[in-house]
C-alpha cells in the first residue's frame, strides 16, 4: 500500500469519527444547513490536503475544530456571504423542549457560541477551549460567564419561552 493510500485511509477514519462534531460546528456557526455542509466538505479537503495529525486522537480533534470555525469565520466574512440572509433554523416544533436551548444558543453571539458548544456538548475545560480557540483562558472563561449570562436573562425574559 503506498503512502498515499494508507493518508487516505486514515483520513477517511478520521472523518468517519469526528463528521457528526464537524458538522454541529458549522452549523452552530452557520445556522443554515447547506452552509454547514459546505464548510464540512472545505474541511474534508483540508484535511487531505494538509499535514493534519491524523495519528494523534487528542491533536486532530482539536486541530479538526480549529479548522472548522475558522472556515465557518471565513465564509462569514465572504463577499457573498454579507449579500444573502439566512433563513432561520425555527419551525413549527422549534418551540418543544428538546429544541429550545440550541435555538437559545443560536440566539448568541458567535464569539459566545463557540466556547458554550466546545463546554457542554464537546466537554473540554475552559484551558482546553483557550488552547482551541488561542485566546487566553481567562477571556475564555469571563465570554463563558457572559453567555450563561445572556442565556439566563433570555429565559427570564420569556423570550425563549
């Protein structure tokens, strides 16, 4: 098997075991599905063409979320994209349970988005976000103290009711 192929293989695991978290952070980013899919393509690619650390658990997860929100920050800042709206991710059943607190966190600003998704669902500790995202952690933690926050009062609100 050549060298070539055995990169391809192991990228193809890599996708196989982290496609879901890839695509929750575009989409978390995004709010808008084809856009999400988009960018998971773009990271695919980047992973195959790039010197990814695809022997490295801890290293290419991390290095597959960097990638991704940096991709999902430059096709914000696009041309084409501050010419579209998106459309909004609510519906009908929006307003259930299971549905209320990510249509609350999309409600956030993306700076405060990241850093919640990254601490709750992908369970990293505010050090490990600040290594992700390069900020530093005490910034990391007060943005993490300031989305509870805005959550909290949206809830109270009834807005998010």
């Amino acid at each position: 098997m050549s060298e070539q192929q055995t990169k391809i293989n192991q990228a193809e695991k890599v996708i196989r075991q982290y496609a879901d978290m890839i695509y929750r952070i575009a989409l978390h980013n995004l709010k808008n599905t084809s856009d999400a899919e988009d960018i998971f393509q773009e990271v695919c690619l980047t992973l195959l063409t790039k010197n990814a650390p695809l022997f490295d658990d801890v290293h290419i997860k991390r290095w597959l979320i960097r990638v991704t929100i940096n991709k999902c920050k430059n096709f914000s800042k696009s041309l084409w994209q501050s010419k579209t709206e998106t459309l909004d991710l609510s519906r009908e059943d929006s307003r259930k349970t299971e549905n209320l607190i990510p249509e609350l966190v999309y409600s956030l600003p993306q700076k405060y988005r990241n850093i919640i998704y990254l601490y709750y669902y992908e369970k990293y500790t505010v050090a490990e976000i600040a290594e992700i995202l390069g900020e530093n952690k005490n910034t990391v933690n007060s943005k993490l103290q300031r989305a509870r926050r805005k959550l909290k009062e949206i809830l109270e609100e009834g807005d998010g009711l």
